[in-house]
C-alpha cells in the first residue's frame, strides 16, 4: 500500500510539474507574442507620424528617396531572410506595379527577384475596364453613324 501511494505521489508532482510548466511556457509566449505586437503598433505610430512631419515640412523629395531606399532594401532582405514564402508575392507585386505605374526603373539588385515572380493577377480596375470595353464597343457599334 506505501508502495502504491508513493508512486500516486510521484504521478502527482510529475502531472502538477507539467501543468506549473505549461502554464509558466504559455504565459512566456502571450507575453513575447504581446510585446512584439506592441513593437510593431509603436513602430506603426512613429512611421506614420515622421511621414506627416516631413510632409508638413515639405520634405516630400527627402521622404520619397527615404521610402525607396527602404522599399528596396526590404524587398532584398525579405527575399534573401525568407525565400520562396507564398506571402511575400502580394507585397512584391506591389513594388513592381509602383515601379511600372511610374515607369521608374528597377534598381538592379532587386530586378532578378521582381522579374522572377508569376504573373499578376488584374486588379479590380483593370477587370472593371475590361468587363467595360466590350459594353462601349457594342454601344459604338449600335449608335447611329456621325452625319458629318
């Protein structure tokens, strides 16, 4: 019978040392996972309030040449940190569609990780217009001829 309760004894500090463990590993992550939320929410502040500043200073050219460089360096970093990761193609179009929107060209270290990516999906203006262009075409084709 002490034979019994001690190894009851045993199971029971094993399972309450589990349990002290689990809670005290869970409690380490939601704090860690908590404290780089806010991190990134104050970096968020500080990003958003210097580009207002310079903006309200008139220092769009500076701020613009700061967001490029940075834009370049995080596209180079991200592909060389992450790889092939799903996540980063939606960001990287985007920094291809900037540079094309305003026929800027690409800075050569990033050119090979842009022109890698697939094919772009339309945006949802680019389908609105093509779902227009037949319509107009078919109002052109019925309207009556120029009389001039």
């Amino acid at each position: 019978m002490a034979n019994r309760k001690g190894k009851l004894k045993a199971v029971g500090l094993l399972a309450v040392g589990f349990l002290t463990g689990a809670i005290l590993v869970g409690g380490l992550v939601a704090w860690r996972y908590f404290q780089m939320f806010k991190e990134q929410y104050y970096t968020g502040i500080l990003s958003n309030a210097n580009t207002a500043f310079m903006i309200r200073a008139e220092r769009e050219e500076e701020l613009l040449r700061n967001l490029e460089t940075n834009i370049q360096q995080c596209v180079a970093s991200a592909d060389s940190l992450w790889g092939n990761d799903e996540d980063r193609i939606s960001a990287f179009w985007l920094v291809q569609r900037y540079y094309e929107r305003f026929d800027l060209s690409v800075p050569k270290d990033i050119k090979p990780i842009l022109d890698r990516l697939p094919p772009r999906p339309l945006t949802s203006c680019q389908q609105r217009q093509q779902q227009e262009e037949p319509e107009q075409r078919e109002v052109e084709h019925l309207a009556p001829p120029d009389p001039q």
